[in-house]
C-alpha cells in the first residue's frame, strides 16, 4: 500500500487524541462522584484513576477487538477496499476526539462509545451508503439516553433511601452504620467483583461461566463484609466533629467504601472503554500491514500502551471540567450519597451486561446521582445543568458522525 507508513503514523496521532478524550471526559465523569462528596481529592482521585485505568486498559484491554465498533456495519462491506475503511476509521478518530474536546471543555459528561459509533455511522452513510449501517443497533443506542439514567436512578434512588431510613434517620446514626455498613460493604464487594468478572476481564480469555462468576463474586463480597466487620468497630470517632456535621463520623465510614468503588470502576472502565480509542487503530495498523480488511485484528501490546497513556494524559491535564459538572454540578453529594450513586451506577452495568440491556456508563453514573439528588428533593437538583447534560446526549451522535464525514472526504481527496 503506498502510503501505509502515513496511514499508521496517523492512526497512532489520532488514536492517543482519543484516548486524551476519553481520559478527559469518560474517565472523569466515573471519579467526579468520589470528588465531589469529599471522599477523595481531585489529586488522589487522579492518581486513583492514573493507576487502574491504565491497568484496566493495558493488562485486560483485549487482544483481540472488533474491526467495526459494536457491529454497526458489515466488515464484509469493505473486503475489497482496505484503503476506505482505513479513512473511514481515521475520520472517526479525529471526529471523536475532536467532540471529546468540545464536550469536556463545557465540562458535558457525554458517551465515548456513542461518540465513536456515531462517527463510524457517519463515515459509513458517506462512504458505503446509507444502507449499509445497521439502524437497529442506532436505534438501541437512542434507547439507551432513557434506560441507562432511569435504571441507575431507580437503584440509586433505593440504595439511599434505604441509607437514609437505616442509618441517617435514626436516633444513633453512627450505632446504626456499624450495624448497616457491613452488609452495604458485601453488596459493594458482590457487585465489584461481579463487574470487573464479566466487564473488566472479558477480555483476557478468562473462560468462566455465569455461575461461577456470581460464586466468585459472593465470596469477593463474603470477603469484604468480613473487613466490614472488623473496620467498623475500629473506625475512628470524632464526637466534636458531629456537633459540626451531625452525620461527619457517619460519612467517614462511607468514604472508604468510596474508595474501593471509585478504584474497581476505573479498572473496568479502563478493559472495556479502550476500545473506543485503539480499536479504530489496530484495524487500520492491520489494513495497511496487509491491504486486507479483517472482521476482527489484533490489538498488538504497543497500541495497548498507546491506549492507556493516552486515557492517562487525557485525566490528568483535563479531567477536573467534567469532575466537578458531575461531583458538585448535578447536586451536592456527601460520601454516603456519593456510595449510593456508585453502587447504583455499578449494579446497573453488572444487570445490562447479564440482560444484554444497552447501556452507557456514562449515562449510568450521571442517572445514578440524580436518584440520589431526587431522593433528597427535586428541589437538590440543579436542574439547569441536568438539562444542558441531556442536550449534549442527543447531540453526541450527529456532532460525531458530521465531523466524520467532512474528515472522511478530506483524507480520501488528500490520498486519492
């Protein structure tokens, strides 16, 4: 192929700009919670997230992705012209990276995966024709706006509700956490565990059944509630810090399952959202490699690494803009607030993945703070912002697949 070397070189650019994005946005919007209820501060949260993302994204990122993101098209389509799909995943990237920037600089929390899909969408209505895209699955996408919020928002909407009647509304919160917070620390441990079995380690040829996944992640949450046991009862108490705060000891005893949450979503999210970013890359390293086009290609370790230091980067010199929209910007959270909204957020990617639901989780997680700010009052939303947020939604999948095109037409007329 006569420019496969520029074609690789590229790939590599525009995969690590995506990657930056996905790191800026996605990235931050999974630690704005731990933030923003005080439980981390926006360095440790970064350092947190520095070190499992990039674990997440270089050890269980997958040796083997899709060609196509989410099937949205047929690989098949673009057996005889490699070089259309490599401008095809080229304008993508650009096109993701570039509505990445926008959305994080206006501090939005929007879906890297819908912005990546729908740039591919683009390409392919342009490149392919319109019938070459599977509208299904767009149209499973724009399902998703409603079930990801509103099923996050429910469990989150329970597991505080039931926070506030157990513990925060009792005569003795912190006698009553002692008794709660163990049981709270098994559901934790159950449902991390269960979330990084079938999200955070699909992809590592780890070859178990659905049974032995719920078994595993039992006693991953037998295993925690024991700690929970012994923690509790050794948890420091300050009694001049509750005349302040009535609930400051209360809240000192969620901010450590905070903690453990906040580090077993980054390295799910870091397996599974890399994709987004060097999935585009390893197929068109692989078209230009070998001027055929493959229905999946493998992901050499290198374009891993790429990936991961790109999310990295991304977090650290841009994350605080979405952070703060979702940890103090949607409504105030506190620990036990910022646990409830987590924990829903992560049951909820544990129930998709087992139903086949689709799901974002980044829809998941914004869904799951409002459940808790509603279980407080609608008046504890800000609901300017959340409206702002749903707009950007609904935009992400036009803006990524109208970049796309006019980068598509400008790389094949620069190469053609």
């Amino acid at each position: 192929m006569e420019y496969s070397t520029v074609y690789v070189l590229l790939a590599c650019l525009f995969g690590l700009f995506m990657a930056w994005g996905v790191g800026a946005n996605d990235v931050a919007n999974a630690m704005g919670t731990s933030v923003g209820s005080g439980a981390l501060s926006v360095r440790q949260a970064i350092i947190i997230a520095a070190l499992f993302e990039f674990a997440g994204s270089f050890l269980a990122g997958g040796e083997v992705t899709a060609t196509i993101r989410n099937g949205m098209i047929d690989s098949a389509l673009l057996a005889e012209a490699p070089e259309l799909l490599i401008f095809g995943m080229l304008a993508s990237l650009l096109a993701a990276g570039i509505w990445l920037l926008i959305a994080t600089y206006f501090g939005w929390p929007v879906s890297t995966t819908h912005s990546i899909v729908g740039a591919i969408v683009g390409f392919a209505a342009v490149g392919l024709g319109v019938d070459s895209v599977q509208w299904a699955k767009v149209g499973s996408i724009v399902a998703s706006w409603v079930v990801s919020p509103l099923l996050a928002g429910l469990v989150a909407y329970a597991l505080f509700s039931s926070v506030q009647r157990l513990i925060l509304d009792t005569r003795d919160p912190l006698a009553s956490a002692r008794r709660w917070v163990p049981i709270y620390m098994f559901l934790v441990g159950f449902v991390i565990a269960l979330m990084t079995l079938m999200k955070g380690l699909s992809h590592v040829g780890l070859h178990t059944s659905t049974l032995q996944n719920y078994l595993l992640a039992i006693l991953c949450g037998i295993a925690v509630w024991a700690f929970g046991v012994y923690y509790v009862r050794r948890v420091p108490t300050d009694p001049a810090a509750d005349r302040e705060f009535h609930f400051a000891n209360v809240e000192r005893v969620f901010g450590v399952l905070m903690m453990a949450t906040a580090c077993s979503m980054a390295f799910a999210h870091g397996s599974n959202d890399v994709a987004n970013a060097v999935g585009p890359v390893a197929a068109v390293v692989s078209a230009a490699q070998t001027a055929q086009v493959a229905a999946k290609s493998v992901t050499p370790a290198w374009i891993l690494l790429l990936g991961g230091v790109g999310i990295v980067l991304g977090l650290v010199m841009y994350g605080h803009k979405v952070m703060a929209t979702v940890g103090t910007g949607i409504t105030e959270l506190t620990p036990s607030r910022g646990f409830a909204a987590t924990l829903g957020a992560s049951g909820t990617v544990v129930l998709a993945s087992g139903t086949g639901l689709p799901i974002s989780t980044t829809h998941t997680l914004v869904g799951a703070v409002l459940g808790v700010g509603i279980a407080r009052g609608i008046a504890a939303l800000n609901l300017h912002v959340v409206r702002t947020i749903f707009l950007s939604w609904v935009v992400t999948l036009p803006a990524g697949a109208i970049l796309a095109i006019i980068f598509f037409y400008i790389l094949r007329a620069t190469f053609t």
